[in-house]
C-alpha cells in the first residue's frame, strides 16, 4: 500500500492475534475501553495450542500471523497470546519489524501487565501463571526486575487450564482441585499480587481469587491491556490517526468448528461469524 505512495490517504485496523480464540477475552475489554476502533482479530485455531512448543515455531507462527494481519491494513497488531508475547515480540520487534513493516507497530500483553503488578503489588510479591511456554521464557520475571529490582517472582506453569477452559469445564469439582494444587505453592510464598499470565484465565478469575483470598490482587489481564492500549493510542497521534473507525470487526480463524464458534461466543458475550483462513 504505501508503495504507491497512498499510505497517509489510506485507514488502517487494530488487529488483535492469538493462537486460538481466548484472545477474545481482550477483545472484549477492548471493544469496552476503545469502542469506536474497527478491529480484526485472528485466532490460529487449526495450530492451538502454542503453550507446549519450541519457540522457533512460536516465532514462526507469530511471524506468519502479524503479516497475514498487516497484509490486511492493520497498523498496530497487539499479540493478545501470552506464549506468543514471551516468546516471539522481543524478535519481531527488534528484527522483523525494522525489515520489513518499519511504519506498522506490534505490541504484546507482558509489559502493561508488569507496570499495573510492579504498581499495585504491596510487598514485592508477585506470582505469575501461564503456560510451559511462558512459563519457560521467564519474560514475567525478566520484565518485572526491570521494573522492581528486588521484587520477588514466584511462578507456576498450568498446562491443564487451557484445555480445561477449550473443554467448558470451569465449574466442575475436579477444576477447582487442579487450581488449588498449582496455585498452593504460590499462596506458600504469600504473594500479594498474581498474573493470570495467560488469554484463557480470565474465564477462570473468580475460581481463582476465591483460592488465593482477598489479601492478593489477582490482576484483570485483558482489562489491563485494554487501557494500555488506549493510553498508547492516546501518546502515538501519527498512529492513532491512521486507525479507522466503524464496528464491522471481523474475526478470522485458521480452523473452524461448533466448538470454537460456541466458545467465542460465549467469551466475547455476542454472536459473531467465524472466517475461516489458511496462514500456510
Ligand atoms: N493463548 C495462549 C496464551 O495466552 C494460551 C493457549 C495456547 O497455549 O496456545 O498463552
């Protein structure tokens, strides 16, 4: 597009990507804080879930969806995918951005998360769960130094609650049981703040504040990423310019079935048709 010297003429999205759908809980807080913002958002449902692979296909993959999305107009793309942010932003943006969407912009959900914990965690306590992925990438832990040098980090990888959420099962018995056992060693080092380092948590948020009581926050991730967003649309005017208004946000998948029609929109709160794209 800008080859032909229309870029300032033509309006772009906020794309929003995720391996599957969960990254649906931050477009819903995004559709809240920001309400005017036409976005697209796309969920790599056919290879979910990322949480357990290398981090050469994690960048892969991340690679291949943030220019399928630019390729699209967008101009900003935010990396809703917890595993995704850990394991690939740091290199798209130093990297592959520079190369070849120098104009476009990428931002992940870990580092407007770590500013609200390094904010509101009382005692340097802050515990982190997410996926093997992010888990592995210690990229909480390596933010949240920068942000609080004595800060102490606890984390805890909980590969079964992905699954659990993709399967609907949040309120059986068995799920409570799960959290407990991997949230005890965090409630051991007493943390006073957590992350839900992970796009699917939030649909577990109350489960989870119930087992970590009231002396820890237990931080709204996509919330937070929400309101990050708006303040950084709020400082970047030559950005913020270029985003096109209107409310036909379409949502693209790479794999399409009733379940991830049924999920999506359960946790988007409305209905919504699925667009079904091949990113290889
Ligand atoms: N979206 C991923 C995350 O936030 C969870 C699902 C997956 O493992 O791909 O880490």
């Amino acid at each position: 597009m800008e080859r032909n010297g229309r870029a300032d003429k033509i309006k772009f999205m906020i794309g929003i990507f995720d391996s599957g759908i969960g990254g649906l809980t931050v477009v819903k807080e995004v559709l809240k804080t920001l309400p005017d913002y036409q976005i697209l958002y796309l969920g790599d449902t056919a290879r979910l879930p990322y949480g357990n692979r290398s981090q050469a296909l994690i960048y892969k993959f991340t690679v291949q969806a943030v220019d399928y999305l630019f390729k699209q107009g967008c101009q900003l793309v935010i990396i809703a995918c917890n595993t995704a942010s850990s394991e690939a932003l740091r290199k798209i943006q130093q990297e592959w951005l520079p190369k070849n969407y120098p104009d476009r912009r990428v931002l992940g959900v870990i580092r407007p998360v770590v500013e609200e914990a390094a904010k509101v965690s009382r005692f340097g306590r802050v515990g982190v769960i997410g996926t093997r992925g992010t888990i592995s990438s210690e990229s909480y832990i390596k933010e949240l130094k920068n942000q609080k040098q004595d800060v102490i980090v606890s984390q805890a990888a909980c590969p079964l609650l992905v699954p659990i959420v993709e399967e609907g099962m949040q309120n059986r018995r068995e799920t409570k049981m799960i959290l407990r056992n991997y949230l005890r060693p965090l409630k051991l080092k007493k943390v006073d703040t957590l992350i839900m380092g992970c796009t699917h948590y939030p649909i577990l948020q109350k489960k989870i504040k119930s087992i970590m009581g009231k002396s820890c926050n237990v931080l709204d991730t996509s919330a937070i990423v929400a309101e990050s967003l708006k303040d950084y649309l709020n400082r970047h005017t030559e950005i913020e310019s270029k985003l096109v208004k209107g409310k036909e946000h379409r949502y693209i998948v790479t794999d399409s079935t009733d379940r991830f029609k049924e999920n999506a929109q359960n946790w988007l709160g409305q209905k919504i048709k699925l667009e079904k794209i091949d990113l290889e």
